[in-house]
C-alpha cells in the first residue's frame, strides 16, 4: 500500500503521516551518511559489513530502507514471504526483487501476528550483510506501538478499546480524539463513560490449518517441478533461517490459550471514523480492526459454506491465513492480479466468518457476476442474496448477503419508496463483513462516505491494481486497514495460474492530414444491453470480437478472451493498464504454460503526447516484470487486401467525420460520477 513516506527525499507531503518522527529522522540520517558517486549510486560499504556465507544468504538491507531480494536464491519462498509481510514490493523483474521498508508496512507486519524481535532477527539471518542501525532504530518505533488500540463494533456503536489504560487516557488527552468521543449525559451533566470489561478468549480452530491441510491438491509431475524448487532441494540452506522461519510461521498461526483480558474503552461518533482512525495514526496508536466472529452471540449466524468444489489455490489460502491466522477477522487489503481469483477469496471470507455479509461494486455488471459467484462457490441461494441497484432491487428480508454499487450507497438525490426502504435497512444492520470490490476506488471523496453509512466488523478490500494517480491511495491504511497479502505476478504466471501474456506496443505513423489537425487542436448503455452482448461473446461461436469502451476497464469477466488492442487510454493512468491486461490474464485452457498465450496490444500514435503517455502507463507493469516490445510495422500488412481507409480519400473523409463530431456524440458511453473525458475504447 502506498507508503506514507518515501525513504529518498521528495515533495509529496501527503505520504509524511503516520511515520514516527524519531523514526522518518533516523533512517534519513543513515542515509546520508554513504558516499554517493556522479551517478548518484551510493557506496555503503563502510556502514554494511559482508557476512562470510554471504553466497547462501537471499537479501541486501541498504540504510535507505530498500531491500534486494535474489529470486534465484534457494531461500527465496521463505524470504519472499517474510518480505511480502514487512514490507512494499517496488519492482519485481526475474532475478532480483526491489522492496522498502515504510511505517505503514510494518504496521500490517504487526497486524498479522509478528513481532517487533522476530521481524529484526529473521532480517539478520536473511541479509548477506550487517542490519545498519538506522534500520533496527526504524523498526522499533514503527511496531513497538501498533495493536495496543483496537476499534470496536458493538451494538450499532463503535468503541475505541484497549488493555492498556494509559495508552487510553494519552489518546483522550488529545483535542482532535476528544471532539470524536461521545459522553452520556444525566441531568444535564456529562459522565465520564469509560467503559471496563473483562473478556474471556478462547482458543479456536484455525482457518486453513488442519483442515484445509487435508485439501487434496494436484500433484505436479517430475517434468512439471520448477526449476527454482529444484534448486532449492540440492541447494545447502543455512539452518538458522528455515528454524526461526518455521518458528515465526507457527507463532503467527497460534493463538493464546484461554485468558482472561481487562479491557478499557470509551465510544465515538461514527460520523467522525475516519477523523479518529487518522488522528489515532498521526499519535503513533494505528488503530487495529479485527472481528472475534466466533465469540459473537449478538449477531445471528448464516447457513453458508463453501462448496467441496470449491477449491482454494496456494496463494488464495495464504492470503486469507493472514486474514484469519489468529481466529479473528482482521481488516485490511488483499492485492491479487486480474484473473487470479479475487472473488473466490471473498465468498470464502464470508464463508468463514458466517455474518451478514455487504459485498461492494463499482458496476451493475459487476453485482450481477458477484451475485454467481457466490452460487458457484457457496451453499447461498437466490433467497439468501439480494442484489440492490439501479435495476435490479431484490427483496431484503430474510437475506444474508447484500450485493450493491459504491454509487446507490453514497447516492444523494432523492430515492424511489423501495431504495429509500432497503437504504434504512442497510444501516440498521450489524453486518459481520464488508467486502469492497475495487478498493482502490474507496479514497475517492465521494465513495469513502459509504464507510461512516455502514456499520461493519470487519472489511476485506480486493483489488489488483493497489494504484491511484493521485495521493489518496495511503488513506486506505486508515479508511480499511493494512495490506494483508499481494501476490507476486510473475510467480503466478510461471505457475499457469495466470495466462502467459506478451506485450506490445504498435507505432503507428499518423497521415499529415490528421497530424495538422492534430497539432492544432485543444487539449451509457443499459445493463441489459451489456450482458447480452458480453454473453454473445462468450458463448456465440460466430462472435469472436468485441469492441468496449472504458466501462470495461473492471470487474469485466471475459476469460475466453486472449488478444486485447488498445486503442484509446486515459492518460498515463498506470491502474487502467494494469486492469486492461487483467481482461485476458485468466488461465487459457490446454494453453502449454512454456508459451505465449496471451497477447496484449498498444496501438501508440507516433510524434503524438500517447508516446509519452504510454511510457508512464507502462511503470507498472514493467516493475512486476513485464516487458513491452516495440513494433513499428506489422508484417504482412502490405498484402493485406479491402483494409479500411487504405487510400487518401477514405482518411480524408474519416477524417472530417472527426472534425464534425460533438461531445455529445460520446454521452452513451459516459460512466456516471465521471467527468466529460474523452471515452477510450479497447478492442478484444
């Protein structure tokens, strides 16, 4: 998740909160002390001594924060996943992986069970050379803090809750914390309301331990063993990384056994959620959210399970490990590409926690897939889901799980008698889980204020593309909670769990009619339609193409397709690049895993801004090692008879029909809340 503050000096202010000032100061001041050469390259010898097996050892730990992970390396599974839990991956190419420690990173470190001496010893063991001290300073200050607050969902009301009373009374004496509390008032008199219990935890069954162990899973044949799994079997790997990483994977999944715990608490205004969970960062008391599902006997179960076809993959468990690893819930984000089953993860979460369930989209298309998908994977029925948006607006009583749109939640106009009837019910609920499709869209002004309509426990973001163009993204730390998991895209597609995709960008030299107009000129269809056509595409053979504009951009399932051409983009919009590919990274079946499946398109106007465009859009993609190759004339297009506007006169008269063209022209495609952008198409 975006840091909130970048280790290399920069301009970007809004990523300085929530970053202890001893720490954001110390690790600065390390940094400066390398020698840094005309390249800008520093030498940190002097403060980085080499460890005599530093040949068996995967990683670099540098006083910048920035860690360099050798994916050759025989203990690269167990650094990767230790990595993936402490800190954000930068780039990822085939060989050697870039990371950086930040605050928020290590925040999610703590989150999901480990410690503040596990995270610096396992480093120790895993670097080739000494941990610098600005580092080890760094990580203290970072976790040595965090999971002392919680807040708490109970009766309709939230709490903020903590064993620790003086951590409590800081916070209260804080003006910003004081103006969100809420005191009860007798005879005119505010009370002092600060509420002590004593709660009794008991040790539960784990999610995904005994009993998804005994998951059967395909078995892979002597051909089909990975080259870096071989490697890893004859490889010699020192003895104390696989003891303390086998001891920190066991104590991330334990849980205490049965305790008593004193608790004290004081309640807020939900109103001013999103106040508290940033102030409490900015006071270096990260909020923690998590669920105790099991022990809820005010909210009533749903009958729900997963179906035994439902089958989860390695990565798709793990993910949810580190949501459930302690028998609670934990809120927070789960970053997994396109095509790679995001919403398994989802039905599976609300499978497990077994509550009322909330699933928000960012399309009607969207609940509809969300809606068979629960159908396919769960027990749920038609009766337990209803589906709440424009045009479709199922019953609500008796259901467990209630799919809608970010927009009919945080709609402001006036609503019809049956919206404005089910709106009420959705905010007298308790919902168990909230899972939000797309989350990267959730720091949006507009769309963060479904997050103080709705009451939850618990909230799971999904998306692929962890990615805004704006600075907003680091406020999911706080509107959502940390990255649990983000999945490695490469690794996946070497595995055939994502197709195998080649890239390509296609330059295209623009007529001299066009680029003189070029150089002069100044910088929605129904639901029913859409389906029909998406499911002619699928399943009518004699359809085999099909053209669709920037409505399709997400949560577009169409895994029959295997060639996208993109014609029209938004800018230099990394997210709508990735989520583009992500329309043809499904698996392609009987494909041979060894070749390209998968082919991704470009078509760039040469001497035009898209050149510089697509140079941005392509960041992405290329740090989680994808490469583009550059086309500049396709073969066999000579010979290629009737093309369209192969002569002079077709291009001038297309060319007119441009000029003529008026913004209104491009209405129907227009999504609403959107501004009047140009529409972009693709083609798959």
């Amino acid at each position: 998740m975006g840091p909130p503050k970048r280790f290399k000096k920069d301009n970007n202010s809004n990523e300085a909160e929530g970053v202890p000032d001893a720490a954001k100061n110390d690790v600065e001041k390390q940094d400066e002390c390398a020698i840094e050469d005309e390249f800008g390259a520093k030498d940190y010898r002097l403060q980085m001594i080499l460890k005599p097996d530093c040949a068996s050892r995967p990683l670099w730990v540098a006083p910048n924060g920035h860690i360099f992970l050798e994916s050759f390396s025989p203990v690269y599974k167990h650094a990767h996943d230790f990595l993936i839990a402490i800190s954000e991956p930068v780039c990822r190419p085939e060989y050697i992986h870039e990371y950086r420690l930040t605050a928020y990173s290590l925040y999610a470190a703590v989150s999901v069970g480990l410690q503040t001496q596990d995270i610096i010893e396992y480093l120790k063991r895993l670097s080739k050379t000494s941990i610098p001290d600005g580092i080890i300073e760094f990580i203290k200050l970072c976790t040595l803090s965090y999971g002392k607050v919680k807040l708490v969902l109970k009766h309709n009301k939230y709490f903020i809750e903590s064993p620790f009373p003086e951590v409590l009374q800081k916070l209260l004496k804080d003006p910003v914390i004081q103006e969100c509390r809420l005191r009860k008032i007798v005879e005119d008199t505010e009370v002092d309301d600060i509420v002590t219990n004593v709660q009794t935890k008991i040790k539960v069954p784990q999610f995904g331990s005994k009993a998804l162990a005994n998951t059967p899973v395909p078995s892979k044949t002597n051909s089909e063993t990975e080259p870096d799994q071989i490697l890893t079997e004859t490889a010699t790997i020192p003895e104390d990384i696989t003891a303390f990483y086998d001891k920190i994977d066991k104590d991330d999944e334990d849980e205490d056994e049965d305790q008593e715990l004193k608790t004290v608490s004081f309640e807020v205004n939900q109103e001013k959620i999103e106040v508290v969970q940033k102030r409490c960062i900015e006071l270096e008391h990260p909020l923690l959210a998590e669920y105790d599902f099991r022990n809820d006997s005010v909210n009533p179960d749903i009958n729900i399970d997963l179906k035994p076809s439902a089958v989860l993959r390695p990565y798709q468990e793990k993910s949810l490990r580190k949501m459930f690893g302690n028998g609670r819930a934990r809120s927070g984000v789960i970053v997994l590409p396109c095509g790679a089953g995001k919403s398994l993860v989802g039905v599976t979460a609300c499978c497990t926690v077994r509550k009322r369930a909330l699933v928000l989209c960012n399309s009607g298309v969207s609940v509809e897939q969300w809606k068979q998908q629960f159908k396919m994977w769960s027990t749920a029925d038609d009766s337990m889901i209803c589906r709440f948006t424009s045009e479709a607006k199922d019953k609500f009583m008796g259901c467990g799980i209630l799919i809608t749109t970010y927009s009919m939640i945080t709609h402001t106009q006036k609503r019809s008698w049956d919206a404005e009837n089910t709106m009420r019910w959705l905010q007298e609920q308790e919902w168990g889980i909230m899972v939000l499709d797309e989350v990267h869209t959730i720091p949006a002004k507009m769309f963060r204020r479904v997050l103080t309509i709705v009451q939850s426990h618990c909230k799971l973001g999904l998306t692929a593309t962890l990615l805004r163009e704006d600075d907003k993204i680091a406020d999911l730390n706080f509107l959502i909670g940390p990255k649990l998991y983000e999945a490695n895209w490469l690794e996946l597609q070497k595995r055939g769990f994502i197709a195998k995709v080649q890239c390509a960008e296609v330059w295209c030299p623009m007529t001299p009619e066009f680029y003189r107009e070029y150089l002069g000129c100044k910088m929605s269809k129904k639901l029913s339609e859409r389906i029909h056509i998406l499911q002619n595409f699928k399943f009518n053979m004699k359809v085999n193409t099909i053209f669709v504009s920037k409505v399709a951009d997400t949560s577009f399932d169409l895994p029959e397709a295997n060639v996208l051409i993109q014609i029209s983009s938004h800018g230099g919009s990394r997210r709508q690049e990735a989520q583009r590919l992500g329309r043809i990274l499904r698996a392609k079946k009987g494909a041979i895993a060894e070749e390209y499946n998968a082919f991704f398109y470009t078509l760039v106007s040469q001497d035009t801004m898209e050149m510089n465009y697509s140079r941005k859009r392509q960041r992405f993609l290329v740090n989680q090692g994808y490469a583009y190759k550059v086309i500049t004339k396709l073969a066999g297009m000579d010979e290629e008879p009737d093309l369209m506007y192969g002569n002079r006169e077709e291009q001038g008269q297309l060319l007119q029909q441009v000029l003529t063209a008026s913004d209104t022209d491009a209405d129907e495609e227009r999504i609403p809340s959107e501004g009047p952008r140009p529409v972009s198409m693709t083609v798959e």
